[in-house]
C-alpha cells in the first residue's frame, strides 16, 4: 500500500519502491542503448577545416608552402584590418578609420579601444590572430586526393603516385612537417572503381608503415560517393585486414564518409543511411563531410546555381547533423568553389596597369567575401569544419572563425561562469542537476577557440573564472566533480 501519511522532513508519495523498482529494471537496455549510441562529443580536437590537394603535388612541405601562399595574398590585397574587414563585410567595417589613427592605441590600450571601438577591437584581434595562425599552422588538416582531385590515370602512374605520397607523408613525419591531421582520399568503392581504390589504399599504408613504422598521430581515410551501406560495411573490413598484415593496433584505421549522393539521405527503402554508417563502420568512422558539388549536380542543379547556400544544401546539413547528433561523428561542410585569384598576371617583366591591378584586388575581395560568408553560415548552422581548396582561402577560412568566436566571446564567457556557479551549488547541496549538456556546450565553445587559435587558455580562463586545469579536462562533468569533492 502506497504511504499517504507525511511529515515535514518525509513527503507523502503515492508509489512506493516494489512498483517504480520493476519499471526502472525495463528501462535500464533503453538507457545502456542510448549511452552506447549517443556518447556525445569526445572532446578531442577537431579541425576547423580540411585542405584537399591533388596526391601527385603533395610533398613534406606542402602545408608550409600553402601557408606562404595565403600570406603573400593577404600582404598583396590586404595589407592592414580595414582592408581585409571591407573585404568581407564584417560588422562596422564601413564605419573604420584610417588604420594610422588607430595603431598606437589598439596595441597599447586594447581594453579601452575594445570599450569603445569593438569593431575597430574585432577587426584588428581577426587580422593579427589570422597572421600568426597563416604563419604557426596555416593548415589544419590534410587530405592527398587520389578522386576528383587527382582524376584517371593509368594504372602504373596511380600506383607510383600512392608510394611517393606515403613516402612524403613519411618524411614529413621525420621533419615534423605536417599538419596536426593528415590523410588521403580514394576513389569510391563502386563496381567500376573499387579495385583500383583499394589497390591505391594497400599500397600507400604498406608503404607509409614500412618507411615510418607506424601512422601519423591523426591519421583520417575519407570514403566518397557512398551509395550502400555494404560498401561503407566491406570498407571496414578491408580496414581490418590492413591492421592485422601490418601489425597496427585494432582500429587504428579510422574514416570519414562522404555524404554527397541521394541515396545517402533516402534509400530504396524510404530511409536515411546515415545513422546506419556508425554501425557499418564497426566503430570506426569519425566524421561525416558534405560534398556539396557531387550532391548538388546529382540533384541536376545547374553548375551557376551550385552554391554552399543554396536551400537543398540548407537541407542536406539538416539531415547530416539530426543524423549524427549526440553520436560522437564530428560533421563538416563543404567548400566554396570560386577561388580568390586575380584576373591578371603580369608576363615578362610588364608591371599591371593601375585598372589591372585594380580589376586584381576585386577579384579577390569578391571571392573572399563568399567565402567568408560561406563559412558563417556553416558555423552559425552548427559546423564547424569545412573544406578549402586554394591557399588563399585560408585567410578567410580563419577570419570567418576568428570572428565567429570573438564576436560572441562574452556572452559564452558570462553563461559558462555562471552555469558552472550555479551547477556546482546545486549539487553541494544535494540537488541533481541534469542540464550537463548545455554546459559542455558552452564549454565546447572556448574548446574549440582554444584549439584553432582564436583564443590563447589564458584568456579563456580569465573570462569563464574556470581554472586552466578544470578547462583541460574538456569535461563539464569533471569540473563539477572536481568542485564537489
């Protein structure tokens, strides 16, 4: 019988513990499935952007060479942050001054000139930190592309090319030159091409292993055109059978799935294949990436209209992060198309003529601007990653998320310190606090600053009042436990 008498210190309950006892057994596989499939984010580092290049021009220094590039083009067509923030159209960048009224001041009293001028703070903090990224680590991740970007060969030529690139990824191991994630992309696992994908895979891994003895730290596959999840599933036990021939750890090969064709968002059964892909991949699959042009043209959208924003892309981000929510696979957007480079180029030693040079700086600003603009609209949609195509675009690639972070800095900061005061008290007290999720997503926030550079820990650390070691932990749950004890 249910107890209905009360006290002060015992409250009167009308279920007693031998009826929600059998109801919370049954719920127990449904909570284990949930932790199981829904882990949530790891709280590893993810890039904000991944560089494809062809695998036939890939060398040990690329990643150097392709941040040199992006300097010179932000020295040639922006050489202060007025210009670069015109260029892009960041907030107040119309209202700027002159950048000489502005120096003294925004290197020796910041604060005040962030107090005042925020535009004049933001614009200048984007355009230094993109200066010391371009120049500490212009590219975040790599991928040597043996698809689009490398086309048909004979099969002798891709054969030589899938040793050279595994022996330079092997010296850039050596030399330290690579970027924080590298890895290569094959072709699909179609019926016309799966042997040949697969061929070029074998032998870059037997190369690379047996030149280094073992994979770069963030070795990453990428897997186009899916269109079964038999491919995705004989994918991963190709992956296995590598492991084991070269004495690499269990699931040591990880990937990511293109998500670039029809069949991946309804199948012939009338589903989405994407949350199948996570158990295809017998746990290995690590990101899904948007290929926005296959998937766009396979949907017979001209190539004028072929655009990140375009409403059906709006709709396949939609799909991709529902799908992968909660599960742990980081998501990334595609790439914008139209590069920033100039219409001219001077030939022999004839110096451009003002309207050239002109026309030159124009071109560049124009393609900076979608760009830019492309990026915020993934970061403000939830990703925070994307591809780049030109070295160039690195400039706007990190301005766009510089910007985003700094921008919204505050309001993160003054959310995060007081839901960590608040959670922290509640659970003193003996309180069940049950709202963690929203608390590693603010934490997430300046996790993801840190890591691209936007913001240094110190910083983050004076604004949030979490100490350095409760940030390093990447945990909102650990610093509460923390905080308790």
């Amino acid at each position: 019988m249910a107890d209905t008498t009360a006290t002060s210190s015992d409250p009167r309950t009308s279920l007693s513990a031998d009826v929600l006892a059998p109801i919370a057994e049954r719920l127990r596989p449904a909570h284990a499935e949930l932790a199981r499939r829904y882990p949530g984010d790891s709280g590893l580092r993810q890039p904000v952007h991944t560089v494809y290049g062809g695998a036939h021009l890939f060398t040990a220094e690329t990643a150097a060479k392709l941040g040199e590039v992006a300097l010179r083009s932000l020295e040639e067509y922006a050489p202060d942050f007025v210009t670069l923030a015109k260029a892009v159209g960041m907030p107040g960048a119309d209202r700027l001054a002159e950048i000489g009224g502005l120096d003294a001041a925004l290197v020796n009293e910041p604060a005040r000139v962030r107090r005042e001028r925020p535009d004049a703070w933001l614009a200048h903090a984007v355009y230094t930190r993109v200066r010391d990224k371009l120049t500490s680590e212009p590219v975040e991740d790599f991928r040597l592309d043996y698809e689009d970007g490398y086309g048909v060969r004979p099969d002798a030529e891709e054969d030589a090319h899938a040793a050279a690139g595994a022996r330079e990824v092997a010296r850039g191991m050596r030399e330290r030159t690579l970027p924080p994630f590298i890895g290569i992309r094959i072709k699909p696992l179609t019926a016309e091409l799966h042997a040949r994908s697969l061929r070029t895979l074998d032998i870059f891994l037997t190369t690379l292993v047996g030149e280094a003895g073992h994979l770069p730290e963030r070795f990453v596959l990428t897997l186009p055109k899916i269109q079964a999840t038999e491919q995705v599933t004989a994918f991963a036990e190709v992956l296995g059978q590598l492991e084991g021939r070269l004495h690499l750890e269990n699931r040591a090969l990880r990937f990511e799935a293109m998500v670039e064709t029809p069949q991946n968002i309804v199948d012939a059964s009338g589903r989405t294949m994407l949350p199948s892909l996570i158990d295809a991949a017998q746990g290995r699959l690590v990101a899904a990436h948007i290929g926005t042009y296959d998937y766009t043209a396979s949907l017979n959208i001209t190539a004028s209209y072929q655009r990140m924003r375009h409403v059906v892309c709006d709709f396949l981000r939609s799909v991709v992060q529902l799908s992968f929510a909660g599960t742990g696979v980081w998501i990334s957007d595609g790439s914008t198309n139209v590069m920033p480079v100039p219409l001219h180029r001077a030939f022999e030693g004839k110096a451009l003529t003002d309207r050239q040079t002109a026309e030159n700086r124009a071109s560049v600003h124009k393609a900076w601007r979608m760009h830019y603009e492309d990026v915020r609209h993934s970061l403000a949609s939830g990703f925070y990653q994307g591809w780049d195509l030109h070295p160039a675009q690195l400039v706007t690639r990190y301005a766009a998320v510089f910007a985003f972070f700094l921008a919204g800095v505050d309001a993160q900061a003054a959310r995060l310190k007081n839901f960590v005061e608040k959670a922290a008290q509640a659970t003193l007290v003996g309180d069940v606090f049950d709202d963690a999720a929203t608390g590693q997503g603010l934490l997430n926030f300046f996790i993801r600053a840190i890591n691209c550079g936007a913001l240094s820990e110190e910083e983050a650390v004076a604004m949030t009042g979490v100490t350095l070691d409760e940030l390093q932990t990447r945990s909102f749950v650990k610093i509460l436990e923390g905080r308790r004890k």
